[in-house]
C-alpha cells in the first residue's frame, strides 16, 4: 500500500533562479514607486480628478489606492496602459488605518495633505521595519513648526491645525529625510504665508513631487537644491501627470548585468539620475553608456572590487547597496560597503552568506572578500531590495537558488521574473507546498 502523502499547508510563493546565465536583452523601467506614492497622497490637496501616467503594477500602489479609498477618494489603476485615476472629492476623511499603514510606511504621506487641507489628521505611526528604526521627529518638528498640535493616541499620530490653517514657517531639516521633506513640501502649499525649507533631499522623486505640486497651482522654488521656497495659496486643483522613470528599478536590471557579465539595454532608464551608481558599475569594470531611449550596461567578466558608501541623493543609494553587497561577493578582490543611511540593512548579508559570500559585518560596515562564484541555495528576503538582489546573485550561484519571502518582491517590482526571463535568465516563481507540522510526523 502506497503510504499517504503527508498533508500540506496552502504553499508559500518562492522564486527559483538557475543560476549560469549570461543575461542578454532589454528590460523596461515603469514609474517609480517611491514617486507615485507620494503623488498618490498628493492628489488628496485637491477635489476632482488627478490623472498620473506611468504607474507600476506593484503591491505599495494597490495598497496606497486602497488607502486612499478609504479616505473616500475613488481610484481606478488601469495595469495595461499603467494610468491611474484618483477622484477626489470636497470631502474626504482624516484617519489613515494601523492595517494599512502597518503593510507600507510610505502611508505616512498622506500626514502633510490631510493637515493641509483637513487641518487634522490621524494616522497609524508606522514604527520600525526590516532595514531601520525609521524615525518621524523631522515630519513632526515640520509641521509644529508650521503651527500644528501634534501628539500621539492609542498608536496614531494625530495632528491638530491652528483655526486658520496652517502657517508659513522657517524649518531647518537636520538630516536630509526624504519623506519629511515629502510631507512638509505637501503641507507648506495651502499653509498661510511663506515657508522655506532648509537642508531637504533632493533625490529625483522629490523634483518629480515638485513639478507635480506646481502643475497643481503651487507655488514652489528651489526645485533640485536643498532649499524649497513655497508660498502657500487657497487651493489647488487636480491634474494630469507622468511619473518620473524609477531609478531603482533601472539599477536592478543593470546591477544584473554586471553580476552576470552580461549586456542589458534598460529601456526608460534615466541615466542622469544614476550618476553614482553609474560610477561605481564602471569602477567594476563595467560599461555605461546612454542611448536614445535609456542606457546600456556591459558587464565585466570578472568584476573588480570596489568601495561604496551609501548618501542621500546624488550620493550611491541605499536602495541599490544590497546589488552592490552581491556584486562585491563576486569580485576580484576585497571591498568595504558602508550603509549610512538604515542601520539595519546589512540583514541581506547573511542571506548572501548562505550562497557562499566571504564577508564580515561590523556595524555599518561590510568588509567584503570578493570569490569567483556562489553557489545556490534557499534564502529568505526581509525587504523589497533584499530581495531582488537575492535574486540577482542567485543569477551567478551554481545550481539552483530559492528565494523566499517573495511578496516583498512584488511591493516594488513588477513582475521580477518576467523582467529577467525577458534577458535570458532562467527563472520561475513556484508554490512550494509546506508539511503541516502541527501532525508533527504522525502520519511521516
Ligand atoms: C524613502 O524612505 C524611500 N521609501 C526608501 O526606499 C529609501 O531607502 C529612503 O527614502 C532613502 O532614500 C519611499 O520613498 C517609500 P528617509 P523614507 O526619511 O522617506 C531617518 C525602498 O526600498 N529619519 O529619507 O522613509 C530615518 O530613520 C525604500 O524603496 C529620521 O531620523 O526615508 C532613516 O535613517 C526603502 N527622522 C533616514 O532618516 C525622520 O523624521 C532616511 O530616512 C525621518 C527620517
């Protein structure tokens, strides 16, 4: 008599990658996620009908649109012509659910909008994740600065304005955040007065929020420095609007390349946003070089180590430091990656460890010993970048890489697998079906 198969749990998702492949091809670049969600929040300045062109099928936009919905706006994403539509009424709710702000921290900028045009908001403060304590005092100390009451109850920021709305201000950012100028820049538009913004990033996702505030009928100066002038108006109105080209995203595919040895034409890519990067592919031995619709990334046999630091715009990005965590593994060579921005975004290296990578944490920093090769195994991304890049070294592992822990892939890739297999790569996503401990072998 066959024995019974023992019983299983509804499977995990994981993605297989076989690694040897030298990538070859184009990959697409849609909108950037840490663009389109702000101008999501943004649209919640304005009644009516707010029309952005360019927006990625991703887990984050599903979520901000629910959001977003929740707040009594309407939102229609279409995937095929990636245009979404965030109907806006008079009225719309002030309190952003612990349920959804708990799945994405980029919830909170919908915190400056709600203020601004509200004069309240309450909003479940996100708290820590996988890459960092992830602090908010600079949105906070903004928006007291601005006049608003704010203090937390039962696990939401609440923020309360003056009886006339908000009012201009000086605010000094001590460290260069993206999401507090983000939520200040949105706030400071329907604020009384004028406000200057001093010390504010100035990654690309910023111009991209600017120029879409100022089509609203804001008034913004300063565009792509690190102080924004805003004078405050009445009210602005809704628009039409494409998302900037996401960086990330571009480096993922040609990070690829690199890793590989491989030859990657990333279309939509904007290479004049990856200038950093674009330094550091060369430094390993890659080629960089723009084209008419993107940029074209050669990769070396053999990539040379070097040295990277992660900083704010335009320094090298930490969203792309895990690609160069894995690109350093496969060096000739020894680097040293230095994470300044999240304290905790070295957890990837470990993953990269159990494919084979000679490296050593301490702190902030890795010192990686480059190997000609990894070799595969199961692995379990802890975020979006984490993740991807895990599939990217899998590309160069002998034999066969699992990754687990695939749905933070899809919070900000498209379709990862299809992106890869498009180059060449053989890739697959897979149901693993999971023993159901909890008969602990009764039947085994
Ligand atoms: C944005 O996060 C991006 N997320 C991140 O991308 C990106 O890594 C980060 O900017 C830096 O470029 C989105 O846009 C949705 P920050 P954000 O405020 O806005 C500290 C990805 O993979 N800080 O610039 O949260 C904070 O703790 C994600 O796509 C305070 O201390 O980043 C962190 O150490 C991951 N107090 C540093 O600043 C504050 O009030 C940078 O944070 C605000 C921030």
């Amino acid at each position: 008599m066959t024995p019974a198969a023992a019983p299983t749990l509804p499977g995990v998702e994981r993605i297989i990658v076989t690694g040897g492949t030298v990538l070859d091809g184009t990959a697409d670049v849609p909108g950037a996620k840490n663009s389109v969600l702000k101008l999501m929040a943004a649209s919640l300045l304005a009644e009516g009908r707010t029309v952005l062109e360019g927006v990625p099928t991703i887990v984050d936009v599903r979520i901000m649109a629910e959001l977003l919905r929740r707040l009594g706006a309407e939102v229609e994403h279409d995937a095929a012509s990636r245009t979404c539509v965030v109907d806006v009424p008079a009225e719309v709710g002030h309190r952003a659910d612990y349920e959804l702000v708990r799945a994405m921290r980029a919830s909170i900028s919908v915190l400056g909008p709600l203020t601004a045009r509200l004069g309240r908001a309450d909003v479940a403060v996100p708290g820590g994740d996988a890459i960092g304590s992830r602090g908010l005092d600079l949105h906070v100390e903004g928006l007291r600065a601005m006049g608003a009451e704010v203090h937390v109850d039962h696990g939401y920021l609440v923020t309360q304005a003056p009886p006339g709305g908000l009012h201009g201000a000086d605010v000094h950012l001590a460290f260069p955040s993206v999401g507090a100028t983000e939520n200040l820049l949105m706030a400071a538009t329907l604020a009384d007065g004028r406000t200057t913004l001093q010390g504010v990033a100035r990654e690309p996702e910023i111009d991209d929020l600017v120029d879409l505030l100022v089509a609203m009928g804001a008034q913004v100066g300063g565009r792509g420095t690190s102080r924004l002038v805003v004078d405050g108006v009445r009210r602005l109105g809704a628009v039409r609007h494409t998302v900037v080209p996401d960086r990330v995203v571009a480096g993922t595919w040609a990070y690829a390349a690199a890793v590989t040895g491989g030859r990657v034409h990333v279309r939509g890519g904007r290479l004049e946003h990856l200038g950093m990067v674009a330094d550091k592919l060369r430094a390993a031995g890659a080629e960089v070089d723009a084209v008419a619709d993107g940029f074209v990334v050669r990769g070396p046999r053999r990539p040379r180590a070097v040295d990277v630091a992660t900083l704010p715009y335009p320094g090298f990005p930490t969203d792309l430091q895990p690609f160069a965590l894995a690109l350093a593994a496969l060096a000739d060579g020894s680097g040293v990656l230095t994470e300044n921005l999240f304290e905790a975004r070295f957890r990837f290296a470990h993953e990269l460890e159990r494919l084979g990578a000679d490296l050593v944490v301490d702190g902030s920093h890795v010192l990686v010993r480059g190997r000609p090769s990894l070799s595969g195994a199961p692995v379990e991304a802890s975020d979006i970048r984490a993740g991807a890049a895990l599939v990217v070294a899998g590309l160069r592992a002998e034999g066969t890489t699992e990754v687990h822990g695939v749905a933070h892939v899809d919070r900000g890739y498209e379709d990862v697998v299809a992106s890869l297999r498009g180059l060449g790569a053989d890739v697959r996503r897979d149901v693993a079906a999971v023993p159901d401990e909890r008969l602990g072998g009764v039947l085994g």
